[in-house]
C-alpha cells in the first residue's frame, strides 16, 4: 500500500461535509504515536494535497473513525509507539489551504528534523561520556584505558563529533528561533536544517557503534544500555527524510531559492581566515558547484562537505579551540580516516577528553 517519502502520491481523499468538516477515507502506512489527542492528515482534495486536523476523540465525545491495524515491531525507538492505521470517514477539519498540504504540514517537518538532529548529537554526547567514564576506570595490560594511547586517540575523535554536532544543533535551535522574525534567518535555516539533518543523523550510528565497542563486551550487554543508543541511532538519519531525502531536499532549496545557498557562503565566509585548511575547503566546495549537470549525483557528497564547513566554522567562531583545530584538520582536509581513532599528530586529545568526561 502507498506511503513513504513521495507524499504527493498520497491515496487517502478528503471529502467536504455541510457543516465545514471533512470525511477523509484512506491508509497510512507509518502513523507516529497514533494515541496522540490529534493527528495532522495528508488527504486528497480536487484542488490537490491538503492537510487537516484529525482528532482522536470528536467533540460530543466519541471515537474518531481511526482503525489501528497494528505496531510496527521496529528495530528500535520502542518507546515510541509507530502504527498502521486506516481512517474510515474520519473527521477532520482543513488546516491552511486547498491543495497546499505539502506547505502547510513543513513547518511540523521542519521542527521534527530539528529534533533528529538534536537526537543525535544527544545520542553522540551521550555515547562518548559512556566511552569515556568507562576508559578512566577499566585497566587493561597494566594500565588504565584512558592513559593508553590508541584509546586516547579513539576517544578523542568521538568527542570531536559529538561536540561539533551539538554545537550545530543548538545553533540550529537559536537560528529557528529568529527565523520567525529575520527573512534572512529563514533562508539560513532552510538550507542549514537540510543538510545538519543529512550528515549529523548519518554520523550517529557509526559513532554509536564505536562508542559501544570502547565498553568491550560489556558495551554489548543490554545492561550497559549502549545497545539502546545503537537501536535508537539509525532512525533519525530516516525519520522525516532519510538520506538522499534530505540530500535532494537540499539541492531543491537551492534550485528554487538561489539565496539560501548565497546566505550559507556568507555565514561561512565569517570563519575564513583563521586556518588555511578550512579556507581551502570552503573554496573547494564552492567550486563544486559549477558543473550543475551532475549535481544530483553528487548531492551526497557536497552536502556533506557544506555540513562539515558549518559545522567547523561554527567551532572556529563559538567553540573550543582544541575542538576546533580537530575538527579542521581532521574532518576537512582529507586525512581523517575511515573510522574513529585516526586523527593525526598534533591534536590536543588531553583538553578533548578532558571535555568528553563527566566529572564526578
């Protein structure tokens, strides 16, 4: 049955009642929290997708039209309950207007892809904290892990995302915020939101998992509760759009507002000149966008490489400089590897993990 990231292809219809309500007949293939008092609906009306307002529990008291069919039996997030549910001449009411659906429920989008990315910059925070309380008090081959220095340099690099996705997160909050009031703070936040969603949310599960295997077989035992954060950690990176959504999602802002992208240069021009290798990077992926003809193709790899530069330059005016000077000279000039724990020489791990753990 239909459902999924193509929403205009939405099966469900609307029909208009006397009184201004509207009937709406159709299957939804994913529900979140289907015992919510209400639901925003996607329906079909003549004059397109519209969007309305779908009560749990109608006003004189009885039950809404809304059959749940069943739980999804997920891979994680089982707190949180996800549903099929079919609505049998459900009630609703129109919100914004006819045909404007997609439009109207964004704003809804937009705060949940806000919360993906503040989920798993919590997810990273909260796994390197486990990592490094662990590492102060384990002792392995006569001495503690903390003091050996490849877990040194693990720890190190997980801390350098988790800092750099929670300082991009919270940003993304503040920049929410003005937005509501600052036109340009708006277009900022179109594109920003797009591609933080894409890469920080595509960065916690790899960091979840190296978080856990920092625990050893103790991080694969329920009890640690670093299991949990590995589950939870896939589906933000799908909630809301999942990769290439998000990706595409990013090149569509640019495409019909060329200024989200001139307003992004401009924040990320203010972090030029204090390392050269940033400086080479943001040049670099403005480069990038001249041949416009495989722009799709490539949507994954430059809105990473703009996520990066956001989230560096964010480090290099706001955060800390030991921080900083890791992220740069790591995540962009091409000599991070492929898994955590290869940062170069020169990097100040004392001050990251120092930063990375809780103090007791």
């Amino acid at each position: 049955k239909q459902g999924g990231s193509d929403v205009r292809a939405n099966t469900t219809t609307a029909v208009a009642q006397a009184d201004g309500s509207f009937l709406i007949t159709g299957h939804k293939w994913f529900t979140s929290a289907p015992n919510s008092d209400l639901l925003l609906v996607l329906a079909q009306l003549p004059e397109g997708l519209s969007c309305f307002f779908v009560p749990r529990i109608l006003p004189d008291g009885s039950r809404n039209n809304i059959a749940l069919q069943r739980l999804k039996n997920k891979l994680g997030n089982h707190s949180n309950a996800s549903s099929e549910v079919e609505y049998h001449e459900a009630v609703g009411w129109l919100v914004g207007e006819p045909g404007r659906g997609v439009r109207t429920i964004i704003e809804m989008v937009n705060m949940t892809r806000l919360d993906c990315a503040t989920a798993s910059a919590a997810v990273m925070r909260n796994g390197t904290t486990a990592a490094a309380h662990h590492a102060n008090y384990r002792s392995a081959f006569g001495a503690k892990l903390v003091d050996q220095p490849l877990m040194r340099n693990v720890l190190a690099d997980l801390h350098v995302d988790a800092e750099a996705s929670t300082l991009t997160a919270l940003w993304l909050a503040d920049l929410t915020d003005r937005a509501m009031r600052d036109e340009r703070a708006a277009q900022l936040r179109r594109i920003s939101l797009a591609i933080s969603k894409y890469f920080i949310c595509k960065r916690a599960p790899m960091h979840a998992a190296e978080a856990l295997e920092c625990l050893g077989g103790n991080g694969y035992v329920e009890d640690s509760r670093m299991p949990r954060l590995f589950r939870e950690s896939p589906l933000m990176s799908i909630w809301e759009g999942s990769g290439n959504v998000a990706a595409l999602d990013t090149l569509r802002a640019i495409g019909r507002e060329p200024q989200t992208l001139e307003v992004l240069f401009d924040e990320l021009d203010a972090a030029t000149g204090a390392d050269r290798a940033y400086d080479d990077a943001l040049a670099a992926v403005k480069g990038s966008f001249a041949d416009m003809s495989t722009l799709e193709y490539r949507a994954r790899d430059i809105v990473g490489r703009l996520a990066s530069l956001l989230s560096a330059s964010l480090l290099i005016r706001h955060g800390h400089p030991a921080v900083a000077d890791a992220y740069v000279n790591s995540r962009l000039d091409g000599s991070w590897g492929s898994v955590y724990g290869t940062l170069g020489g020169g990097v100040d791990t004392a001050a990251l993990i120092a930063r990375a753990t809780p103090k007791v």
